[in-house]
C-alpha cells in the first residue's frame, strides 16, 4: 500500500504547472517559513538538508535555499560522492539528463554545494540533476568556488544562529544536450542573516571570463530576479554601497583581484611566470589547490616559496566529476591573488 501515500505527489506532478510553491515538508528550511513569490512557474522538491524550486522548462532551479550554521559548517563532512544522478520524481520530460551534459563543455554546477553537507545523505542528494546548472567550467571550479561559496561558508562559522542561503540563475545564454538544459548568463548567491536583518548577493557572470565585483544590495537582486524571497530586513539595506556593515564589509574583503593558473603536468614557463609577478610586488598571496596530486602540488609549493618572498598554502579540493576530461582530478590550480 506504500503506493497510496505516494499518490499525492504523483498527481501533483502531472497537474498544469503554477508560480505557487508549497514546500509541505520543509517549510522549517525557509525565513520565517515564508516562500519566495515569483511569475515562474515550477516544481518544489524537498531533500533531507535543502529545498529547490526547479523549472520544467529551463531543467535548471530557479532558485534553491539551505538553513546553515556554524556548528555545522565546523562539524566532520562526509566525503564527496562524485554521483551525478536524474531526479526520478520529475516526469521524464521535465528532467535535466546526464547526457545533456556530456561533452557540451559546460560543468554540472551545483546550487547547493557538495561543500555545505556534512550528512552522508544530504552529500548524496546534493548530486541530483536538479540542483544543478550549465555552468562555465573556470567559473565553477575557480570564481565561484573559491569567491562565492567558500567566503559565504566563512561567513556562517563567524555568524550566531542560522543563516539563510538562496541560489540561482536567469537569463537565457543557449542550451545543452537533447533535452535542452538552459545556459544561464548570470549565477547569483543570496545570504541573508536574520540576527543582523542584514541581506546580500553575490552577482557573476556565467563565463570562464568573469570578473568578482562587490556583493549587490537585496533589493537590486529582487530586481534583476523577479523574485521577492520576502526576507525581513532593515530599511537601510539599499545604504549598503555607501555605508556598508561590519558583515558586509568582510564580505567585501574576501574579494580581489585574482587568477588561476592551471597545471595539468608541470610547466617550469608557468612558474616562473607566477614567479616573476611575485618579485615584481604583484601579488599578495598563492593558493595552490589539487585533488590526488599532491606530489605536483608540494613541489609548486617549494618552488614558488623558495623565492622567500610568498610561501604559498596547499588546499585539497575535489573539482566536479567529468567522463570527458580525464586529468581533472590530477590537476593542480594555483590561485594567484594580485595587490
């Protein structure tokens, strides 16, 4: 009889679409438990640790939302799965496949990070095609990652009480695969903390290219979205430019100028070319990143620090899984932070 309880959100899935979303089974994941407004018609899916509002048309979230603290962004994380899977509860036609993706060029973006889930099954959910978006590859394993979401995950362990984080994307830059998954041409970060009544976004452009300016006002984010995520904030959130918080104003520091410099085996003319930026004052810090590669990684470490000027920091992270580029999880990026 276990198919009679699922009958509701059986129908539910094959009645006309509507802009209304309901999040019955995860309300608790939403400011106040109230839910964003927006034209956009779509389906809400509820996970065990996060809530996408998803668009059948796009097959890419209109936007998602995670409840986050500091205990447990501090808390041990399960090891990242890599296993990209379909969303079984969307009719066939509405989903983002796994051969849309396949040799298109772009990343399978996540909205909701792998990085934010410290629960085996929340780590595991995080890779449903729904939460993810075409996204240009140097932007998801470079810009995004490291000027979005790690300052964003540096601001919860700072913050007291929960901190509320919505994701998404517009606007239409082409599409991928047979299903036609929509490209979008800007990525946007909202982090809202209720104890501050304190609101920012962070706006990027979907492009290898794109360059990180300050977060943006709320108010201008519900103005290039269309959605009203009705957040109670203070009236003075649109003086955030010329009299920014002592929040914002960390958030504003942990962006600058900053490039990758990308090492699929070692490359002595791109080392000494990192080199040579460092002794001409140019840069502040290095940041070397591998997955497996360590052996690659310390020796760039060694050979850019014994300069004596900058000792760069080694970081482990695991870039997105992808059948078609064999060496991503041998690369070694070294994020090169200009003054």
């Amino acid at each position: 009889m276990q198919w009679l309880a699922k009958l509701p959100l059986l129908i539910a899935l094959w009645l006309p679409l509507s802009a209304s979303a309901l999040f019955d089974q995860c309300k608790d994941l939403f400011p106040t438990q109230s839910i964003p407004s927006t034209t956009q018609a779509g389906r809400d899916l509820c996970f065990d640790d996060f809530a996408i509002y998803y668009s059948p048309s796009d097959k890419r979230p209109i936007y998602t939302v995670e409840k986050l603290n500091a205990t447990q962004l501090k808390a041990p994380h399960p090891r990242r799965t890599n296993q990209f899977y379909e969303e079984a509860r969307l009719p066939f036609h509405e989903r983002a496949l796994l051969t849309d993706y396949r040799g298109s060029g772009y990343d399978r973006g996540h909205n909701v990070p792998a990085g934010d889930m410290t629960q085996e099954r929340g780590m595991a959910q995080s890779f449903s095609l729904a939460n993810m978006m075409p996204q240009a590859r140097q932007n998801n394993q470079g810009i995004w990652a490291k000027r979005v979401e790690e300052p964003t995950r540096m601001y919860v362990k700072r913050a007291q009480g929960d901190i509320y984080v919505f994701t998404g994307s517009v606007g239409h830059a082409g599409s991928i695969g047979k299903s036609k998954v929509t490209i979008p041409s800007h990525l946007y970060k909202l982090v809202y903390d209720p104890s501050k009544r304190l609101a920012w976004a962070y706006w990027v452009e979907n492009t290898d290219e794109a360059q990180m300016s300050p977060p943006i006002p709320y108010s201008e984010l519900v103005q290039k979205t269309g959605i009203d995520f009705h957040l109670p904030i203070d009236s003075g959130d649109d003086k955030f430019n010329a009299q920014p918080t002592k929040a914002m104003a960390e958030a504003k520091q942990a962006i600058g100028a900053w490039y990758p410099v990308f090492f699929d085996q070692y490359s002595s003319e791109k080392v000494a070319a990192v080199i040579a930026s460092i002794k001409a004052g140019k840069v502040a810090s290095v940041q070397i990143q591998y997955d497996r590669n360590l052996e690659l990684a310390q020796k760039l470490a060694q050979e850019i620090g014994a300069q004596g000027l900058i000792q760069p920091t080694l970081s482990q992270s695991s870039p997105p899984a992808s059948p078609n580029v064999s060496y991503e999880r041998n690369r070694v990026i070294a994020i090169v932070r200009s003054k």
